[in-house]
C-alpha cells in the first residue's frame, strides 16, 4: 500500500512526478535527426543504386535485393535508434532515455532486424538458383 502526503495508506498507487516539458522536445528531436538521416540515406542509396545496378544474365530479382539489403545496413540501426525512442519516451517520459539507453537499443535490435532481412533474402534466392 502506498502512503498518502499525510501518512495515510491508500489502495491507489502514487502519482508519477510530472515529466518536463523540454523531455519531449528532446525525444521529438531525437526521432526527427536520427529517422531523417536513415531515410536520407535510404533514399539516396536506393536513387544511386537502382539506375546503376546491372545485373548479370543469371541473377535475378533476389540478388539485386540482396545487394540492396546490404547497402542498407546503416539504415536499419538509425530506424531501430528513432523507434527505440519513441518506445521508451512512450514508457519512461523522461529525458535520459532519448540520451543514451535508446542507441544502444535501438542499434542492436536495428541489426537484429536487418541480419533477419537478410537471412529471408538469402533463403529466398536459394531455390531460385540455376543449376
């Protein structure tokens, strides 16, 4: 049971301490830079690599997919990074986790997610195989 400013128990829990108001600008900001570059990057990987990409007689749609998807490796941490943001502001609505707790989350599920990707590819090219 919690106890109440006077003393007295209470079945309700105790009121969280009210979040600043600068805590969200720094999530928002946080989300705007780090989800703007991977899309800047994604966007300009994809407009460099699509009209340059000539594919040899044998490949096909999974090998140009499959260079695709590792020329996006730094894409996937910098989404994960924006996501893992909002998530734990979400949750915690505090400043410190739009400084720090949300890179390291948000960078390593990023690649978890992109070695996923990739590993779909790669199983998704085997049967397309000549032989």
């Amino acid at each position: 049971m919690s106890h109440d400013p006077y003393g007295f128990e209470s079945a309700t829990p105790p009121a969280a301490p009210p979040a600043s108001a600068g805590s969200g600008m720094v999530a928002g900001v946080n989300v705007a830079i780090w989800g703007g570059i991977g899309l800047v990057y994604c966007l300009g990987c994809t407009g460099i690599f699509v009209p340059t990409y000539e594919p040899d007689a044998g490949d096909g749609l999974t090998d140009m997919l499959g260079v695709w998807t590792i020329l996006m490796v730094p894409a996937y941490p910098m989404f994960g990074v924006a996501f893992a943001t909002l998530a734990l502001h979400a949750v915690t609505r505090r400043w410190w986790s739009s400084a720090g707790p949300n890179i390291i989350i948000g960078g390593c599920a990023g690649l978890a997610v992109w070695v996923a990707v990739l590993f779909a590819v790669v199983c998704a090219g085997l049967d397309t195989r000549p032989d």
